[in-house]
C-alpha cells in the first residue's frame, strides 16, 4: 500500500510599527552614533510540508525607518532585508538532507557622516544590492518541534556582491571585506544555521538566528540576531533585540548592536 502523502501549508504574518532607542558597542562608529528612530518592521514565513517526503520555507524580513543620530549630524532612512530559505529532504531519521539560502541586503542608499570644520558631511557607502551577502549550503539538518532547527552546511559557498561599481572603485582601502579594485568576494566552506521562532510563556516570543561561516583557509564569520517580543496587549508590543556580528575582514572586533523598541503590532 502506498504511503499517504498530505501537504501542509502554513503562513505567518508579522507588521509593526515602533519607536526604538539604538546602543552600539565596538562598531566601526564614533561615539556619537547611537540613535533614536522611528521603525517599521515587516516579517512573513511560509511553510509547504509534503509529508513524508519534503518540507519548503521561506522567511522574509524588512525593516525601514527614520533614524535621528544624538548628535544632530543628520536624519535618515535606513533599510534591512533578509530573505531566507529553505528546502529539507525528509529521511528516516530525524536528520534531513537540506538545501539553505540566506540573502542579506538593503534597498535604499546608506551614507557615512562626519563632521568636519563645524560642517557635516556624507559619503554614500552602501545601496541597493550593495552589499548582498549571499550564503549557499548543501547539507543535513535536524529540527526540534519546540525549540527551532539546525543546518549543518557540508559545502557551503559565501558571496559578497557590490552592484553598485562608483561606490567599490571610491573607497582605496578594503570595503564590505572586498578588495580595492574589486567589487565582489567569495569564499568556500563550512556553515552552520540555528534558527527559533517560539513562544517560550504567554505573550513572550523569542526569535533567534545564528550563522556561523568558516572559510577552510580563514577565522570563522558570525551573525547573531536574537529577538525577545512582549506583547502588551493586542495592538502594542515591546522588543528587546540583540545582533553581534563579526567578519575578520571588515573589522576585527566583534559589534554589538542593542535595540529598544515599543509600538504597534499586527499579526495574522
């Protein structure tokens, strides 16, 4: 008899507009960086399981918003957006094999300010697609109803894309760990993938996702964006969010960012 095949489709929704207070430690800013800002947040997931044979997801996260430095430099619009997915070969076993994409880039321009002789000024450093990190890896994973899943990426392929080539050939020195003159990098290795996104009490949501990059002939890159929602009613919510990044080629210090953030919330 053959084995009866379901197919599970489940979609989530996730919209919020919030005020936030950003504190950095160890970035590659001055003392006066730190923020306040006016964001929204926008998350959607979709998940195609076919049982018992394969699982597809995806997981798309933007965030735009007005941004106020402290010290008056200037106010600006700053954009984030990953786009994550997924495809898992069900086995036997609660291992799987496992195909894992993560697209990381901005859309609109992102300046550098200095304030030089009493007068501001800025320098475009970053566009749309420029940079795009793109991490490719072929592997097993493993996934635990009630805490997240984890991809181990036996080949595992990192590209880092300038688009925009005016802004690569600017800079003398190296930019986005890309070399003057270039305006692309890539590397092969090996990955590993955490991700969770679970209600840990009533109106708590915790959110977690960490990739971890080696380079077979470089220090491991690392990429942590952990996440804690309150919600304190139906409408409003609070996040606690933590990201620590660190690639040896861009700066050799790990970066902390904490952001606060309090406002309104939609989910379906």
């Amino acid at each position: 008899m053959d084995t009866l095949q379901t197919c599970k489709v489940l979609q989530d929704f996730d919209y919020s507009i919030l005020i936030s207070n950003l504190l950095f430690l160890n970035w590659s800013h001055s003392k006066d960086a730190n923020q306040t800002g006016f964001l929204q947040t926008l998350k959607y997931r979709l998940d195609i399981t076919r049982l018992p044979v394969i699982k597809l997801s995806g997981n798309f996260q933007h965030s735009l918003g007005m941004v106020y430095y402290f010290d008056s430099i200037a106010k600006v619009q700053t954009d984030d957006d990953c786009l994550t997915i997924n495809a898992d070969l069900f086995l036997k076993t609660r291992v799987h094999l496992s195909f894992n994409a993560v697209l990381e880039t901005q859309i609109l321009n992102g300046y550098k300010y200095s304030n030089l002789n009493g007068s501001s000024d800025r320098t475009r450093i970053s566009a749309f697609l420029t940079p795009l990190l793109c991490t490719i890896s072929l592997g097993s994973s493993i996934e635990w109803k009630k805490l997240g899943s984890l991809n181990f990426g036996l080949s595992s392929l990192r590209i880092t894309w300038l688009r925009d080539h005016l802004i690569a050939q600017r800079y003398a020195e190296s930019l986005y760990g890309i070399p003057p003159g270039k305006n692309s990098k890539a590397g092969f290795g090996l990955s590993l993938h955490f991700m969770a996104d679970r209600e840990i009490i009533h109106n708590i949501q915790w959110s977690c996702d960490v990739l971890l990059f080696r380079n077979y002939k470089k220090p491991v890159d690392m990429t942590l964006k952990n996440i804690f929602s309150i919600r304190i009613s139906k409408r409003f919510k609070t996040n606690i969010q933590t990201r620590i990044l660190y690639e040896k080629q861009v700066v050799d210090h790990l970066r902390v960012e904490n952001l606060v953030s309090f406002g309104f919330y939609f989910h379906r």
